[in-house]
C-alpha cells in the first residue's frame, strides 16, 4: 500500500478533522518522521492569513509544502456539499 492511500485509509476511519485542525503535528505523524520547524509552518498557515518561511538547501520544503497543501484540504474542502 503507497503513503497516499495509507493516510487516506487513516483518515477514513472516523477521525475528527477538527483535532487535525487543531493540532496539524498529528496529521503530519502520519506520513511518519518529521521536523518541528514543519509543524511551525503548518501552525502558521492555520493562524495567518500569509506565511513566509526562509529556508536553505535540502530542509524539506517540498515535503513541507505538499504535507501542509494536502492538510489543509482535508481539514478545510468541503465535504459531501458542507463546511
């Protein structure tokens, strides 16, 4: 089973998109391994309107970025025609 279809499998099992919402570290535990500078940026997508990150070579921005793009549809679209 590839990671897409794990994390949708997780998330499928009832969970409370709310908890997720709130705290984006559990979301991003399940893709595995992660750096606590991702959940800072994650916590500041969810509480500013705009965040900029200054980063270097090889720190995991595209990592970061499709973690927090994939977090933040499923806890924001919309399901089955509801907020």
């Amino acid at each position: 089973m590839d990671l897409a279809n794990l994390v949708a499998e997780k998330l499928q099992q009832g969970v409370d998109l709310e908890e997720y919402k709130r705290d984006p570290a559990k979301y991003l535990a399940l893709f595995g391994k992660y750096w606590g500078k991702q959940v800072d940026i994650m916590e500041s997508v969810r509480d500013h309107k705009i965040t900029l990150v200054r980063s270097a070579n090889d720190t995991g921005k595209t990592y970061t970025a499709a973690a927090t793009i994939l977090w933040f549809l499923d806890v924001y679209r919309r399901k089955n025609g509801r907020n």
